[in-house]
C-alpha cells in the first residue's frame, strides 16, 4: 500500500498540474482576446482530442512498463511547456490580443497536448490498482483514485484563477514546469514491480484496436456497460454545459463561484466514502443503484426556483460520480486481463468522453430554440407555468428535469437488459473463482 499511495500522490500533483495549466490558460486566452468563440473551439478541440486519444494512449499503457507509460506522460508535458514558455517569452504580448493569431494558437495547442499527455496517467492508474493492490481492495482503491481526481480538480480550479489574476501566464508555465519536474524526479525514486507476461505479449506497433474489442467482447456484457456510461456522459453533459448559465440566473458571479468550488467538494467526500466503505459484493448494482439516485435528483433540483435546492442536488450528484466511476474500474480490472487493461480503459475513455463534444455543440441550440422559447412565449407558460415558473432560466429547468427523467428510464431499462444479467452473472463466477486468473509474478 505505501508504493500505492506514493504512485498516487505523485499523479496527483501531475494532474493537478496539467488540470492547472489548461483551466489557466482557457482563463487567460479569453480575458486576452475577450472572445466567447476562442474558448469554445479551445473547450471543443480539447474533449475531441481527449476522446479520439485514448486509442492511442492505451496501447501505450500495456506496450510499455507501467513506470515508463507514466514517465514518457511527465517527459512530453515537460519538452511542451518549456516549448510553450520559449513562444510566449519571445512573443510580443499584443500578439496574442488577437484570435486570429496563428503564434495564439500554437501556443494554445502546445500547452494543449501538454496537458493531454497527462492521460497516460489516467489509463494507467487503474491498471496499477490491479497490479499492486490485492483484488478485495479493488474498490477502496479506486476510491482513492476518485479522491485524488477531485482534490485535483478542487485545487487546479482554485489556483488556476489566482495564478492568473495575481501573477500572469508566464509565473504560471514557471510553475507547471518546476512541478512537471518534481513529478519526474520524484518516480524515477519509485520501483514498481511488472510481471513479466505484460512486456512478451501482445508487442504490437499500433493500437491494436480489433484485439482490443475482441478482448471486450469475450465478456458478455461488457460493451453493454460502456456503452451505458457512454449515454449517461451525455445526459450528464447536458448540466455540465448549460449550469453556469442557470446557476447565474440564481446568484451573482462572485457567489457562483465560490458555491461551485464548495460542490465540487462531492467529488472527494464520494471518492473518500468508496475508499472506507468498498462497493459492496456486486459493483455493478451499486453503480446503477448510484445512477438511479443520480437521475432522480436531476429530475428535481430545479423544479423549484432556488439555489438551496440546486446546491443540495448537485452536491449529492457529485458525490456519486466517483461511485459510478470506481464501480467502472473495479468491473474492468476483475474482467480484462492485466495484459489487456490499458487498452481497453483507453477504448472506454475514448467511446464515453466522445459523448462530451455531442452535448456541448447540440445542447445550445436545443436550449436556445426549444425549450427557452417553450418557457417564455411558448405553451409552457400556459401548461405549467403557473406552478413551474416561467422565463429562460424555467426552460433551463425544465431541460434539467427531462434529461433527468430520460436518464432515470434508460437506467431502470438496462437493468432489465440481458446484457446486465450476464455481466452480473459473470462477474459473479470470476469473483468466486480467481484461481482461473492467477496472480502474475514480478520480475
């Protein structure tokens, strides 16, 4: 366990940084160019990349000892923030006023895949769950893992505006570079075992995608389950792309702000709760158990007009999204050889964060064009109205509560599947017998 925690600790302080440097620079790229259009097509580029990435990334995590996928994800956000800093140094500062520039955006990309460099980490973390920590505690390290995510999150979210606002982008590369290089020195002190098998099979030069989906097709099920979490991506993306602009509605900025970095507490309070408390004997009830409560609460947090009501539902849907996602990972680690596992947790990455983009560019319009107008001028006003409330902050609403309601019966329906009943039945038979996967020796 204290190799666990001293891999962890040292991914966190990388995701935080790379979390740090991209939310830092999506706040000065608009604060620079006072362009909504620029930070949209950064938000864009950044989810298409995430997800069309994980492919790649994968193949990595398995082709590679676990330490070197890790090191080589430190290594290359380095070379691109020093990059980065050499472009901004040498660049007069009215340049990047403009949206157009192409030195911007260079810039812009640089620091771009810096960041995303940073999920090799991601795909690899779970994999190292399955190699250093005994399968009983699958679930409580995952916990951990969430913990960590959100403390990143939490942190980089707050340090990101401060870093901007009191010393500039250039004290912020400084700082992402000495970090980065923290990070470096700190895993080269760190030995972690590999077995051997990892590194004699399956030493393919690309991303071997159809092994990978033939690997996931052996488990009954198993295709079902991400593509579920796929769908719930995108419903989910529906709050994370129109809830500032309710939440604005309610409350001024300076309080928005402040009550944000306060919910996103949930993430850790659900990661904590996993890490003490396990998932019980079948992760896979208790993840669509979460999901039910999930969709129950966005259903209702904003049938009334009031911001106690939206803070407490999104609380508790926070803290349960590190439920859902640990529930994932434990499903995968128990299911997919170790040999296997980073390419199929990049495969899943890839095909659930490709719901994101979808969401944030047909969202809007649905927003825009629907259900606002339904609200305002529309039958809305005279339908439910009375009670609902009318304007554009109830059509927000009212788009909160039937995505709720959508993803409330798609849950109850998958639970009803066959594909549910077969991983559950087969996730069932390899706990009770390991000894058809016996644990691999180190070198």
């Amino acid at each position: 366990m204290k190799l666990f925690y001293a891999v962890l600790a040292n991914s966190l302080v990388a995701a935080l940084t790379n979390t740090f440097v991209w939310f830092a620079v999506t706040f000065w790229v608009y604060l620079q160019t006072q362009s909504v259009l620029a930070t949209s097509v950064m938000a864009g580029i950044y989810l298409v990349t995430v997800a069309i990435s994980g492919f790649f990334l994968g193949s990595l995590v398995d082709r590679y000892h676990k330490k070197t996928a890790m090191m080589l994800s430190s290594i290359g956000s380095l070379v691109l923030y020093i990059i980065a800093y050499a472009v901004f140094s040498s660049t007069p500062t009215t340049v990047f006023t403009d949206p157009a520039s192409p030195i911007l955006w260079i810039f812009i990309i640089l620091t771009l895949v810096g960041a995303i460099a940073g999920n090799i980490r991601t795909i690899a973390l779970p994999t190292l769950v399955t190699l250093l920590i005994p399968e009983a505690k699958h679930a409580q390290a995952n916990g951990l893992v969430g913990t960590a995510n959100g403390v990143s999150f939490l942190l980089a979210s707050i340090f990101s505006g401060l870093a901007i606002g009191f010393l500039g982008v250039y004290w912020m590369l400084v700082f992402a570079i000495a970090l980065t290089l923290a990070v470096i020195m700190h895993l080269a002190t760190v030995a972690i075992p590999e077995p051997r098998t990892i590194h004699t099979e399956h030493q393919t030069k690309h991303i071997d995608l159809r092994g990978t989906i033939h690997a996931i097709h052996l488990v009954p099920g198993l295709f079902g389950l991400i593509f579920f979490n796929c769908f719930n991506n995108f419903l989910g993306g529906v709050f994370m792309s129109l809830m500032d602009a309710y939440g604005l509605s309610l409350v001024s900025v300076q309080v928005w702000g402040t009550l944000w970095g306060i919910l996103s507490l949930g993430f850790i309070v659900g990661g904590l709760a996993v890490a003490k408390n396990g998932l019980g004997k079948s992760p896979l009830q208790t993840m669509f158990l979460a999901n039910i409560v999930m969709w129950i609460i966005a259903t209702g947090f904003t049938l009334r007009k009031s911001v106690a009501l939206l803070a407490i539902g999104m609380f508790i849907y926070l803290c349960l999204i590190p439920v859902v996602e640990a529930s994932e990972q434990t499903i995968l680690q128990t299911m997919i050889p170790l040999e296997r596992q980073g390419r199929v947790f990049g495969f899943a990455q890839s095909i659930e964060q490709a719901a994101s983009p979808l969401t944030a560019f047909m969202i809007g319009p649905i927003a825009q064009f629907i259900f606002i107008p339904f609200m305002t001028t529309g039958a809305g006003t005279r339908l439910i109205g009375s009670w609902f409330g009318t304007g554009a902050d109830r059509g927000l609403a009212l788009l909160f509560t039937v995505t709720g309601l959508i993803g409330l019966i798609v849950t109850l329906m998958a639970m009803r599947s066959r594909s549910y009943q077969n991983l559950a039945i087969n996730y069932r038979k390899r706990s009770i017998n390991t000894e058809q996967y016996p644990p691999l020796k180190p070198e």
